[in-house]
C-alpha cells in the first residue's frame, strides 16, 4: 500500500518538476531546430512510459493487494495483452528511432556550397584549418606531424601550401553560411561541442567525423569538449565567433597559411623577425594558450592539474622520488619535451611530450620567467639525490 502511494508522489513530482524546473536548453544559434524537435519528442514518449507503467505498477499494487481469504488465479500466458504489449512497445520505438535517423541523415550531409573547416582535437586542446584560395585541404599522414605542423600536412601536397592553420584556440565563422566540419584526435576519444549550435560529434583516433551546420546568430560562443578525455578535460575550452561574412573575411586573410607556418618554423633561434624580449614574451603567453598549455598550468598562481607558472623559474623544485632541483632553463626545457623524466612531487605525470621547435620553446621559457621566480640563484640539490629519470 505505501509503495503504490510513493510511486504516484514521485511521478506527479517528476512531471510536476519538468514543467517548474529553473533549468532549460540555450537559446539555438543554428539551423538544427529538429535537433530541438527531436529532444523533444524523446522526452515525451518516454515521459508517457514512465506516468502509464509506473501509474499501471500502482493501480496493481492497490487493486490487487493481499487479502484474507483471496488467491490469486494462475494465468500463464495472455495473448492478447502479448500483442497490445508488441504493438505499443514498437509504436514507441518507432516513435524514438524514426525522427532521429531523418535528422542523423541530413546531419552528416552537408550543402554542397557548405564552407570546410577542419578541427583537430588533441589532450588539451583544439586546433582549426580552414582550405586556402585553391578551396581544398591537403592530404596529411602521421608522419608529418611535428610542432610545426599538428595536422600533419604533407609538405610535397601543392594543395597544403595554402591552407589557413588558426593559431589560437579561437575560430572565426561567417553568419548564415552552411559550415561543414571534419573532425580528428591526436590521442583519445574527443567531441567538438557548442551547446547554442546542438551540433556535436564524437571524434574518433584514426578516422574522420564529420557534420554540418548553418550559424544563424551572431556573437562569442564557448566550444568545449563533450567527452572525458582526461583529467585536463574541464580545461579543453575554445570559442567560435559568428560574424557577417565581411569580417570573416578579412579575419581569414590575417591568418597564416601552411606555407609561412613551415617557413616560419625552419628559421634559425634568434633570426625570427621579431625582436626584443617582450615579443618573446607575448609569443611565449599566446603559446601557452593555443598549444593547450594553459589548460594544466596557470600565471596567477591558483592550482591545477600542474604546477603554476608564477613565481616558478630559478626556485627549487621537489620531485616525486623526494630530490630536489633547480627550475632554471635546462629543467624547464626538459619538463617541456620529457616530462615524465622529472615529476614535480603532487602532481600526476600525466603531461604529453610537447612537439615544440627550438624557437618556441625559446618563447615559453620567456614567458615562464616573465612571471616571476627567485632573484637569486636557489641552492643545488643536496648531495646524493638525483632527479627522476
């Protein structure tokens, strides 16, 4: 008897809920208003099963409680509540598949004068290619893959030269322009996902995901990964910015293409045309944002995954085998390209080999000792400890 009454006060309360509830869906900035539509005939169906089955299982309970002197009578098969049972059961499925397999269809579908962006997803962080003027993205092969060159590109691909690679973790999109995006992982399971657009996909090591959609309002919008990557997933965080198709643009135009990136990356440490130590500075803080550095490692000195960077460089450091050692520039670069070789004691040693050339590791150096550290050098370590190896 009190069973019957609990399960209707938690059915009344659960739709009672749903109808006062604070919580509801981001205003839509894309053309995937069946994406909305099908949420909500799921939610319906399955909200009609939950009240009838749970309301039925309570109607039995009193209806058919225990009484003095009643036996229950032995029925062991009822085909006619069989295919009552078959025939609403498939209603409903048909009801929760059907509009779901029309909408995945026009999902992965693009317009054929769709726009290609290309989004690479890597522990912690998103990388974007854009075609360049010849409007196709060429080939890649792991092979290629280096500091320089994330995506991969082939260097002998005429098609690659002009490709736009977005450095940042900020991508520019025009308004009311069908976008069809090409999704791949360095490492793990990932998903490109912003909420107003209801566009996401999983994105799978070793193949290519792929979808589509139209942005339809303009303005800034958080781009997030929407699968456990690991444990800097919080902190893989990007933005797409819709704008009319003037701005994009001329956006596009101050973005770098393959060719420059190479050119940039194969000249010597120190012939970089900037100079002085403020632009390594400033270089050193905008690669830490679009290498996804920033996602583990902070400048204001608040925890994270990984030791923050303020007040870091020339101070000593204790490492998980209980030495001690210096943070100058010979620890620093080490930590950038082996890290697991010495593993600051607190910290899990989960940081991945960074593909960083000479002059960029130059410029994250800078940076890190920009913020702070001892004024003097600090003690060498004590005798007879040794970092880790």
């Amino acid at each position: 008897m009190l069973f019957a009454y609990v399960l209707i006060v938690i059915v009344i309360g659960s739709v009672l809920f749903h109808f006062v509830s604070p919580w509801s869906a981001t205003p839509l900035a894309s053309n995937w208003q069946s994406m909305d539509d099908t949420l909500t005939i799921t939610l319906v169906v399955t909200a009609l099963f939950f009240v009838v089955i749970n309301f039925f299982v309570a109607y039995t309970l009193l209806r058919y409680r225990h009484r003095e002197g009643s036996r229950a009578a032995y029925e062991p098969e009822n085909r006619k509540l069989e295919r009552w049972l078959i025939g609403i059961t498939s209603i409903g499925i048909a009801l929760l598949l059907a509009p779901g397999l029309l909408v995945y269809a026009k999902y992965v579908n693009a317009p054929g004068d769709a726009i290609v962006l290309e989004i690479l997803g890597q522990q912690w962080q998103w990388y974007y290619r854009f075609p360049g003027t010849d409007s196709k993205l060429g080939l890649t092969d792991a092979r290629f893959v280096s500091a320089a060159n994330p995506f991969g590109l082939n260097p002998g691909d005429p098609a690659g030269q002009d490709d736009l690679l977005i450095a940042g973790t900020e991508v520019h999109l025009p308004l009311n322009k069908p976008v069809k995006v090409l999704l791949r992982s360095h490492d793990v399971l990932h998903d490109f996902f912003v909420p107003p657009f209801r566009a996401r996909m999983n994105i799978v090591p070793g193949q290519v995901s792929t979808f589509w959609f139209t942005p339809t309002v303009i303005g800034r919008y958080e781009a997030m990964c929407a699968q456990l990557c690991g444990i800097g997933h919080p902190n893989m965080r990007g933005h797409v910015v819709v704008e009319d198709d003037a701005r994009f643009q001329a956006w596009l135009k101050a973005q770098s293409t393959f060719a420059v990136t190479l050119a940039s990356a194969s000249r010597p440490v120190g012939a970089s045309p900037s100079t002085g130590a403020d632009n390594q500075v400033a270089q050193g803080q905008a690669l830490s944002q679009s290498r996804g550095c920033a996602a583990c490692h902070t400048a204001d000195g608040s925890a994270r995954v990984g030791p923050t960077w303020k007040g870091l460089y020339g101070t000593p450091r204790l490492l998980a085998d209980g030495s001690t050692v210096l943070a100058d520039e010979d620890y620093l670069r080490r930590s950038i390209v082996e890290p697991q070789a010495q593993v600051v004691k607190g910290f899990p040693p989960i940081m991945p080999p960074a593909s960083l050339g000479n002059e960029e590791v130059a410029a994250l150096l800078a940076y890190i000792q920009s913020l702070g550290g001892a004024t003097s050098a600090a003690p060498a370590p004590a005798a007879g400890q040794k970092a880790q190896q």
